[in-house]
C-alpha cells in the first residue's frame, strides 16, 4: 500500500465505522463531516505542527468557557457558521421577522418587567424607550407573547462582562398584552468589541480582522404554537453596520433610535436629556401543523 492508498482507505474507514449507528441522520452527519475534514487535510497539506497547533487552540477554546463565557458561540459567530446556519434555518418561518445571531450573552436569570418598567440600573446609559407589537403573519396580535430583550450598557458592556456582577443588569423578561403590545426602558446601546482575550481575540488578530460589533439590542420571543425568534434591532448609522465581526446585520433589522432633547418631554418620562426612542414591530409565524 503506498501513502494516497493509506489515506484514501483511512476515510472509507472511518466512515464506514458508523455503519451501525441507530439514527440515520446521525450517521449522515458524521459521514459528510470526515469526507469534508479529510478532503481539507489533504488538500491544504496538514502538517503535523499545524494539527497539534489546532488541537490546542480548540482546548484553549473550551478551557475559556464557564457559565458567564461561551468561547465556542464566539467562535461559531466570528467565522460566520451562525449566520450560515441562522440563513439556511430562516426559509422555514417565511413572513416572520428575520431572525440573527443569539450571541454569547443570554442569561436565564433576568428579571421579569411590568410593561413600561425598566431594564437599566440607574446610570447605566442615556435612557432609551422601546416600544412595539409583536403580530403574526397575518398582522394578528399575539398577546402574552414572553419577550427576552438584553443589551450592553452604555460602555459596551454587558452585565455578565463585569467581575463583580450582583445580578442581571440591562436585561429583562417581558409579556406582551392583549393587544399583542409591549414596551420598556433601557439604554441607549453603543457599538462594542466582542471577547478579544482569548483565543478568539488571538485568532482574529492573527488573521488581521477587528473586534467591533454595531450597536444593538436582543430580543428573543417565544409564545408556544410560533416559531421562536431570536434577533437584534441595530441602530442605523451605526459605523460597523458594514463591518460586524460576526456578519449578523440584516438591513431590515436596522432602525432609528430617535434622540430627543426636549427637557418637558424628558420630565414627562421621568428621565434627563438627551433620551431616545425605539418603536419597532416584530413578526412571528405560526408553527405549521402536520397534516
Ligand atoms: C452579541 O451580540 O452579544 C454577540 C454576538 C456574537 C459574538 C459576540 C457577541
Ligand atoms: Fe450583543
């Protein structure tokens, strides 16, 4: 046997190792991937130095992951493996909002928000009003719709970025009303740098490539019987709307957070100068029952 036998018998070999696997498309999965691998090794001529530098990059990758760091969401998100996953996944809700990257900085301990109360601890940001509809496609309300919304403060930082985090700040768990309404104050989001200490940060500035994310806040909405959506409103003119270091812009989620400087308005709303708006409506469809 010369070597291209060895290696082309080591890929039928391995992939007819999963003969036996109960679930078909598990099986599926595992084939393409090591055709797909080991065509790669091949075809860049994998040296060995370049596989152990690899396999210590991805233990770097885990070994910086705990409950609040999520290094391998970053790494799916910054070469773009989410958003390809997040596009071929969206044809499936048609008519819905389109949907975008989660991201590393959801958390389950948010507080629940009455309608109209507040995500932001004093002084996190310039103030910021939200306010929307979520609807279905056919423009009905979907009422006691929960709505996760999470953002960074107005450094760029989010809550569980801080050492010394008492508890979730700058995000909240909402209902929608009867009228399919919602709304809630925050902060004015900032554009802001993902991770960069850790191997991510290391392979991005190996690659030449820049941390920065345009400003944005979450929302992921989930009422049971609709495909559940997780995206993000930009804000228009942002400078990195053309530049996300995670390629999740979609130009229909971008929006105008309107300033306002009027101090009787801000009296009204109980808050300082200036302060912003964001109305914004959010589209769901229904989860299609099989005949
Ligand atoms: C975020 O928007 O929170 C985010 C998304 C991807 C990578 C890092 C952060
Ligand atoms: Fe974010």
């Amino acid at each position: 046997m010369d070597d291209s036998v060895t290696a082309a018998w080591l890929t039928k070999a391995v992939v007819d190792s999963a003969g036996a696997a109960r679930d078909g498309r598990t099986r599926a999965l595992f084939t393409k991937l090591i055709e797909h691998l080991h065509a790669f090794v091949r075809e860049v001529e994998l040296t060995p130095q370049e596989w152990m530098s690899a396999i210590e990059f991805l233990t770097a990758t885990g070994k910086k992951c705990d409950d609040f760091r999520q290094e391998f969401i970053l790494l799916s998100d910054t070469t773009g493996i989410s958003m390809l996953v997040d596009a071929l996944a969206s044809g499936r809700a048609s008519g819905s909002t389109e949907s975008t990257v989660l991201g590393p900085f959801f958390t389950l301990d948010a507080h629940d928000v009455a309608a109209g109360g507040t995500i932001a601890k004093e002084g996190s940001g310039y103030p910021l009003f939200v306010s929307g509809h979520v609807r279905d496609t056919l423009g009905r309300p979907i009422a006691n719709a929960p709505i996760d919304v999470w953002e960074t403060d107005g450094t760029g930082t989010y809550d569980v970025q801080y050492a010394d985090r008492l508890g979730p700040d700058c995000r909240g768990r909402l209902r929608t009303d009867a009228q399919g309404a919602f709304r809630f104050r925050g902060v004015l989001p900032v554009s802001y740098s993902i991770p960069s200490d850790g191997p991510v940060g290391a392979m991005l500035s190996a690659l030449g490539r820049h941390s920065m994310r345009p400003a944005h806040v979450h929302f992921k909405i989930e009422p049971d019987g609709y495909v559940p959506l997780t995206t993000a409103i930009y804000v228009k003119g942002d400078p990195y709307l053309e530049a996300d270091a995670v390629f999740s812009v979609k130009p229909s989620l971008v929006s105008d957070y309107r300033r306002h400087e009027g101090a009787g308005e801000a009296a009204e709303r109980g808050c300082s100068v200036p302060f912003y708006t964001l109305e914004r409506d959010f589209v769901l469809a229904p989860v299609s029952v099989p005949a």
